[in-house]
C-alpha cells in the first residue's frame, strides 16, 4: 500500500516540477531544469543569485559599431535578444536592465555593478542615453546586462567595442 500512495505523489511532484507558470519568476533556479519549465537551455547559474539566462541572448550596441568614430554629443542605443528589459527592483528570470561600463571589461556573474562615473546604471529600463561627457579620443565600451538587483549576469550577456571620440 505505500507503493500505492507514492507514485501518485511522485507523479504529483513531477508534474508541478514541469509546469511552465511565473510561480518560478524571481528565485533562485540555480538547481532547476528550466527546460523542463518550458525554457531552453540556460546559461548555468553557479552563483545562485539568479544570473541564469536563455540559451542565445545576447547585449548589442544598436547604432554603434566597434570602431567607430563619433562626435558628441552621440545618441547611444542599447540593444538586447532573447531576453527583456525591466527596471532594477525583483530578480525575475529572462529580464533585467543595461549598464555601460565605460573604459573597462564585462564583469563576472552575480558580480555586482559599482555604482560610480565608470559605471552607468539604467534601472529605469532605459535603452538610449546621450553620451557627451567623454573626452576626445579613444574609449572601451562595455554593454553589461544585469539582473533586478544589479547583479551582472556575466561575460555572454555583455559586448564590448572600442570608439574614438573626435
């Protein structure tokens, strides 16, 4: 008889475990399948702070290309695939907001994003910025993705370039 009564409540387990529902949105899935929650497979979260992300997303600078040479003041658009931007508060899977590192490489998962004039925050879920306070010559920019707690979700969600200012 406690056969009996444990499969079915395998069986339950395993079907709320495979259930593809936004109960999962904002914890640590770290340890979960996320595929079998109805996405595809993960960068893999070691840090268990949530920086886990879709398979193929990507960060991009939108009308700015490695290179390039650009006279401020300059409309910088950022760019974002397979994920989707929200403004700074909740962790919650697949979403989180830009920053731009400027002068300065990606930084690791879960690391998190200093807040100075090195490093620009767009919690408010901005994708543009106007960039006029760099001097003239040349610039390393990082576009860095984080999470809602400003926790970078590492080098795959980042892109970096060089620019000249004239």
């Amino acid at each position: 008889m406690k056969k009996f009564l444990l499969i079915p409540a395998l069986a339950l387990v395993i079907a709320c475990g495979n259930e593809k529902t936004e109960e999962h949105a904002g914890h640590d899935m770290s340890g979960h399948d996320h595929a079998a929650m109805g996405h595809s497979a993960d960068a893999v979260d070691t840090t268990g702070l949530g920086v886990g992300y879709p398979a193929g997303a990507k960060v991009f600078f939108a009308n700015l290309t490695d290179g390039q040479e650009i006279s401020l003041p300059f409309q910088l658009q950022m760019g974002v695939e397979g994920m989707e931007v929200e403004p700074a508060g909740q962790i919650n899977y697949g979403k989180g907001h830009h920053h731009l590192i400027i002068d300065g490489g990606f930084m690791n998962p879960g690391t998190s994003v200093p807040f100075d004039g090195q490093h620009l925050h767009f919690g408010k879920g901005q994708t543009e910025m106007t960039l006029d306070s760099l001097k003239s010559g040349e610039h390393t920019l990082t576009l860095q993705f984080a999470n809602g707690a400003h926790l970078s979700y590492g080098e795959g969600m980042s892109t970096t370039i060089k620019i000249k200012v004239k």
